[in-house]
C-alpha cells in the first residue's frame, strides 16, 4: 500500500451532450458539450493534476438518436486526453450496456493510491430509479476482500440514506447497510442535476455530482485523506461555460 498521505479525485457527471439544444429541457446546454469537456481535460491536466478522474454517466442526452454512437465516440476521444486515469460508468441516458462499453469498457474497480472506487451499472427501474442486484451486493464484498484502504461506491442514481433526493437506489437501505459491513467509505453517485452536498450519516460519506450540462456547469475536486472525503471543491473549466451563461 502507498504511503502517500492524499489522493485528488475530480468528478464530472451528466454531460447530456446533443447534436442541436434541449428544447425540451432548455437548461441543458449539452449542445456545448465538446467544447466544455475539451476546456475541462485541458482545466485538469494544467491546474488540479488529479490521481484518478471519474464521469458519473449519461454522457449524451437521447440514446436512440441516429447519432447516439458518434456523440459517445465523440466524448470517448476527448476523456482519451486526458493525463491521468479515468473511470466513466453508464447513465440512464447512454447507450444499452452492449454499446456503451465499446466505447467505454467496463472497469469494475479503479485504485488511486490507497482509495479503491468500486464502479457498479445498477439496472434502471421506472421513475429514473436503480436497483442493486444481488450480485453486485455481493461484488462490493469482493471488491473490499484484501484491501486495506478507502473504498468508495461509485454509481449513477444517488446512492443515499433513504428519504434525501427524489431519485435513488431501491434497496437503498440493504445496500447501505452492505457498505457498513465491507467497511466502505461511503459513494459517489451522479443523475440528480442539483447535486447533493457532501454529507455524512452514521459514519458513512455519500456525495452526488451536479451536472456538468447545467449552471454552473462544474465539477468537484475531491481531496481524500485516511479517514475519508478531506474537502469537496467545485471547478469550472475556463471561458466556455462563460460563454453558456450569455447564450
């Protein structure tokens, strides 16, 4: 195990990019999405020197378009930029399973020194909602089996104390509780626009990513120590996301 006493992780989440702009949901500049996600490799490869970057999903905002391959082949050679490692997971908005990991394998655990993110595809459920199956309960015991650092769930939908967002894991409460017995150190979720505030409920830290496609259109630095999440430091990447506020 490292004796680095720190590790950097940034976060991004729901880049939502598309050909043309949401005017369904008009808040969502995805239409700006290369141009954003190039300003935020080149904002993390020059300013935060990150040790690991991770991208909670729903890269493109409408997966059965014509285009749905191009745009995640799109995102996919820009992520490639980057410095360091990045661990992108799938969204509710990204291609089927199938698809989406040609561009994007699957990686089932990432390590950052002594911080293990352990990455997981939970399936949808109606209500933009997610279940963690019983497989994968048990892939996070595996996932801690040997290993004597930080670990840290890492999902699309809010993996959170029942009752605290509007959308979340089903089984919330027997997930949370698997945490707590493979000794994790809480989860990293994406999908809820707003984001969710670093918080930490009986000894557990859970934080949720806002979207990168909507103001402010940040990320998080994450400064992780020993005993957990240090800090939770918001980025914007350059004049681009100006250049959304006045578009």
């Amino acid at each position: 195990m490292t004796n680095m006493t720190e590790v950097t992780i940034a976060l991004i989440s729901d880049l939502h990019y598309s050909a043309s702009r949401n005017l369904t949901c008009p808040s969502r500049r995805g239409e700006y999405m290369p141009a954003l996600l190039a300003g935020t490799v080149k904002y993390l490869n020059r300013n935060i020197h990150p040790d690991l970057v991770l991208c909670g999903g729903d890269l493109i905002n409408e997966p059965s378009a014509k285009d749905a391959d191009l745009l995640t082949g799109i995102q996919a050679g820009i992520l490639g930029l980057l410095d360091m490692p990045c661990l992108v997971i799938r969204g509710n908005h990204d291609l089927p399973q199938d698809r989406f990991t040609r561009h994007f394998p699957f990686c089932p655990t990432a390590d950052a020194g002594f911080v293990r993110i352990v990455a997981f595809d939970d399936p949808e459920l109606p209500g933009f909602n997610s279940f963690r199956t019983p497989e994968d309960l048990d892939r996070m015991t595996l996932a801690a089996e040997n290993w004597d650092g930080i670990l840290f769930s890492f999902q699309h939908t809010p993996l959170l104390p029942p009752g605290q967002c509007m959308y979340g894991v089903e089984n919330a409460s027997a997930t949370i509780a698997r945490l707590r017995e493979s000794n994790y150190r809480g989860a990293l979720s994406g999908h809820y626009h707003a984001g969710k505030a670093l918080m930490e409920c009986d000894g557990l830290q859970f934080f949720v990513q806002s979207a990168l496609c909507e103001p402010p259109f940040s990320g998080t630095v994450l400064r992780i120590g020993r005993k957990g999440i240090i800090s939770a430091e918001p980025f914007v990447a350059g004049d681009v996301s100006r250049l959304i506020h006045f578009t």
